[in-house]
C-alpha cells in the first residue's frame, strides 16, 4: 500500500473521528458516531482505498 493520505488531510481526518467517536461514547450522538473510526484508521495509516480506486491522492509529490 502506497501512502495516498497527505498531511493536512491525515489530522483532518484523525480529529474528525476522534471526536465522532467521543461524541458516540458520551450518547450525544447514536452509534453512528462510531463510524468515526473509519477516518481515525484511515488517517493514522496514511492509506485511504476510496482514493486509491479513484486514482487520487494529498500526499505532495516526490522528486
């Protein structure tokens, strides 16, 4: 797997489902909210597949 997650994108994604998730665990939100670990594992990975299936990718480029 080829890092496709850039670096803005990966805290982007990691506090969104951190607070998704808290938000589930204090009942403010259903379980829904746990669909939150999505983006926090996707973030920590750096590899997202929906990208990799539409050929995009944050990370900048390397020369």
């Amino acid at each position: 797997m080829k890092s496709n997650v850039g670096g803005i994108d990966r805290v982007l994604r990691i506090v969104v489902g951190l607070v998704l998730i808290g938000l589930a665990a204090t009942g403010t939100v259903g379980a829904w909210g746990y669909v939150g670990v999505v983006p926090l594992l996707t973030g920590l990975v750096g590899w997202c597949g929906l990208y990799s299936l539409l050929g995009k990718s944050t990370c900048p480029m390397k020369q």
